[in-house]
C-alpha cells in the first residue's frame, strides 16, 4: 500500500512555492483543467474542498473510448492516465491557483509513472491541456519551479493536449468522502487534505476549513 511516506514531494512547505507569474486570461463564466496527479480518488478529493470549484469528476484520459475503463486502465498500456476533470468560476480561483494546489498539494511531481507504490503509466503527473493558453501558463509555472529550486528532484509533468475525459465508473466518484477510513484513503487522501487545510485554508469552501472532511456522501462539489 502506499503511504504519504512513500511520497517525500508532499513534505514541501507552502512557503517554497512560489505564485504562478502568468495565468490564464480570465473567461466570462466556467472553466476547465484536467489533471492526472496518481490515484483519482485523492486527488478529487483536494479540489472538491476548494473555494470556486463547482464540479470534479474522476476519470480517464489519454487513450481510446474502447479502452476507458478502471479494469483496462490499470493494466498501465492504454495511454489513459487517471485523472479529475475540474470545472471552475474563474472570479474565485484561477488556473493558475488550482496549479499550485496540484503542485504543491495534490501529488508528487518529480515521481516518474508513479506515486509511491502506486506505479504505472496510468498514475503519471500529467496536465492535460485544452487551450494553447493552458499549456503555455502550465508550462511557464514548471519552469519557474525548477529555477526555483522547489524540488530536490526534476518535475517529470507531462502536458499533453485534452483529446477527451472519459468519465469514470460510479463508484470511484467522491470515493474518498464516502470512503474516510478506507485503509488506502487514510493513508494517502487523509495527509493531503491535511496539508491542504493546513496551507490552504483560506482556499476552502466554509465546510472544508475546518477540519477538512467536508461533505460525505453526495457528488457535488
């Protein structure tokens, strides 16, 4: 099983993170960002608590329709990655912030095909871009965070551009809120959303900022 442990990029304090130098003009209404940061459940479970985002979804990207399911995914030879679909208000957080969170909250991401013992193709870092606009302001913030010396270790993110989101089986929605003493959920989701709270509370929805648990059994955001 993997542990928080197994995963040392999670140890990096707020305070070395930078705010991003570019971000993505600001839309009219909603907007959008795919992320692949390892295990989807943990990583909904970060941007489920935060302020402004309205909607996240786990599920698959990367590869074809046929191949869109956990079973196939797991193999690690579709090309999908796992990954959580965000929808946004960009007035109340931008692309830019929900980058840091992924960088600095959400995973890992100087950890190849992997987060701690969870190892695969499937469980890359990876931003799946949807505008020329996204990659450029994604790929300008791991830059900044490689010069300044973030990470001990190379960022390995890939960007890669958003072919399609194939929505996940129902049960791995919202797993870890319906899930939080999981063996697997205590051992990875629980440490994230305690750095989250810990670092971030003034980014959480008024339910989350507490003690981070939020809502438990239904699919909002």
């Amino acid at each position: 099983m993997v542990n928080s442990c197994d995963i040392p990029g999670l140890n990096v304090p707020r305070s070395r993170f930078p705010d991003p130098e570019q971000d993505v003009p600001q839309p009219a209404d909603e907007a959008r960002l795919v992320l692949a940061g390892g295990c989807f459940w943990c990583v909904e479970a970060v941007y489920k608590a935060m302020d402004g985002v309205t909607k996240v979804e786990s599920g698959y990207s990367g590869g074809s329709a046929e191949t869109a399911t956990y079973e196939a995914t797991c193999s690690g030879t579709t090309g999908h990655a796992e990954v959580v679909d965000i929808h946004y208000t960009p007035s109340k957080v931008s692309f830019g912030e929900l980058l840091k969170v992924f960088f600095s909250v959400a995973h890992d991401p100087t950890q190849l095909n992997r987060q701690g013992n969870d190892r695969g193709t499937q469980y890359r870092s990876a931003i799946f871009y949807e505008t020329p606009e996204q990659k450029q302001v994604a790929e300008a913030y791991i830059h900044q965070l490689g010069a300044a010396g973030v990470y001990p270790d190379p960022i390995v993110t890939t960007l890669e551009p958003l072919e399609a989101f194939y929505p996940a089986e129902a049960y791995h929605q919202n797993f870890a809120a319906r899930n939080p003493y999981q063996p697997y959920i205590m051992a990875v989701a629980a440490p994230k959303m305690e750095k989250l709270v810990n670092n971030y509370g003034d980014r959480l929805k008024p339910e989350y900022s507490d003690d981070g648990s939020g809502p438990s059994d239904d699919n909002t955001a």
